[in-house]
C-alpha cells in the first residue's frame, strides 16, 4: 500500500467508460486496465481512436506494458485489448471464471466456434493471486455480482473495481444478467471495504447524470456515502433496493456487438471467405 502508481484516465465519452493507463515510473513499466474501441451501432463501424491516444502515450513515455488487463466481460462496450496487445505487448488477464461467461453465452449467442477454456487470454488470475507491473505489488481480486468473472485490481494504494462500485453518488453495478446476483455483489463489496480508507478507487464507468465525469474516489469515500453500500445499508436492504433497481433497466445499447467480441478477448469472429466479418444479431434474446 506504500507503493502509489501513476494512474492516468483516458474517458470514452459515448459511452462513460474509463481505461486507466497505470505507470510504474522508476521502471517505466506500465499496465493498461479495460481499454475501449468505438463502435458506431447504426454503421456497424468500429474504430481504434482512442486505444491508439494510449498506445501513443505509451510509446511517447518509452514505457512497456506488462499487463493489459480486464475486470471482467463488458456489456456496454467492445474492447480494444487486442488491438493494444498485438501492437504493445504484454500480457492479456482476467478472472479465472470468464469461462462461466463464455460457457453461458456460447450456448445463447450460438457461437459454434467460440473456446470456452480462456484461451484468448494471456492468463486468467485467481481470487488473490499476486503479480507485478514494474516494482508495483498487484493483487487480483474476485469481486463477483455483476458477472461472475468480475475482478478488481490492486496495484500499489490503487485499486481498479470495473463495476463493482460506481462513484459515490452512483451506486453500484446490475445484477440481472446471467450468472449476476445481488447477494454476490453486496459480499464482494463489503470484501473491498475492508481495505485501507485512503486506498484510491477507480471506477469503470460514470454516467455523471447532472455532473462533471469522475473516475477516483477512495475507500473512506464508498463507506461514507456510496448510496447503495454505505455502512448501514444491510444485505437484504441492498438486494432489495438492487433487484428493485434492476428491474427498471433497458439492455445496454452495445450488449450483443460488445459480449461477442469480449468473449474472445477483443478479437472479431473469423471473416468469411470473402474477409467480411459478421457478428449475429439474436432476436428476442433479452
């Protein structure tokens, strides 16, 4: 917890995600954590604007990338670790049980040709295993709730909770998709609360419904004030007011491009003869 990492935001505004590019200076090592490419839905177009800002920024710094790193399976947006891995290097994580999610939504998708064994991925982390960027002490963590692969990543006092938590005046994340479980999530927050008050906390999204964009916050701050699991909210007043919550919710807008693309670790499906690529378009599926 001594060890403070540089962590520089990158904000992809259409749709609230954050990729974190976080930097061990004495090293010049980095690790790059829920890198986002563009998808224009109406076009079908997909782009790799804002990966390549951070492979710049990289490169412009003389760093290397250790890890590229996934809390979990993203539903609202596609990613762009492949991309950055095949041009940066480093190696591509995320939690070990992406093959629960993989399994679920090969059977939905009907996606023949999808590996449900994590293969597309550099290595899967287990609940508490160690790692390093540079001389960084990381920890990856299950946080489970949202999906059942979630994990959160503690690089020095830094501490990257893709959905667990959103800022303060937030909340936290849905528990109705598949494998999803308020309960879970309520366990998996209550796991992280535990850690130092002054441990900052990068959120993976922010909605910011009547504010400025933000991305840190601490541990204090989530204990205090985060309106879903501040100390005093019990477990079954959460899956409550969760389940309630979730009920009101549309699909995310990029659900179907986003999941069949994540599942494999941001690589398309294999084009057809022809070099097209197709993704499927299940109807009636949520």
């Amino acid at each position: 917890m001594t060890a403070k990492p540089e962590v520089i935001p990158f904000l992809d505004k259409p749709t609230g995600s954050f990729t974190y590019l976080v930097v061990d200076p004495d090293r010049r090592r980095a690790a790059i954590i829920d890198p986002v490419m563009e998808y224009e839905p109406k076009a079908a177009r997909t782009s790799t604007i804002g990966a390549d800002r951070i492979a710049a920024e990289v490169e412009r710094r003389g760093l290397a990338v250790d890890w590229i790193l996934e809390t979990h399976i993203h539903a609202d947006h596609l990613s762009a670790a492949d991309h950055l891995h095949r041009r940066l290097g480093g190696r591509l994580a995320i939690g070990a049980r992406v093959t629960d999610v993989q399994a679920t939504f090969k059977e939905r998708f009907g996606l023949d040709d999808l590996k449900t064994d994590g293969s597309q991925f550099d290595h899967l982390f287990a609940d508490g295993e160690a790692f390093r960027v540079g001389s960084l002490p990381g920890h990856a963590f299950a946080t489970p709730g949202h999906t059942p692969a979630c994990v959160s990543y503690l690089i020095g006092d830094a501490l990257f909770v893709g959905d667990t938590v959103f800022m303060p005046d937030s909340g936290t994340a849905r528990c109705d998709f598949p494998g999803g479980d308020a309960r879970v999530l309520y366990a998996s927050v209550r796991k992280i609360l535990r850690l130092p008050a002054e441990t900052r906390v990068f959120v993976c999204h922010d909605y910011a419904p009547s504010r400025e964009h933000a991305c840190e916050t601490t541990i204090g701050a989530q204990r205090a004030s985060n309106i879903h699991v501040r100390d005093v909210v019990s477990e079954d007043e959460f899956a409550q007011l969760r389940t309630a919550r979730d009920r009101t919710l549309e699909a995310p807008q990029l659900i179907l491009p986003s999941l069949q693309v994540n599942l494999r670790g941001g690589q398309f499906p294999k084009p057809d003869a022809k070099g097209r690529v197709h993704l499927k378009l299940p109807l009636n599926l949520l």
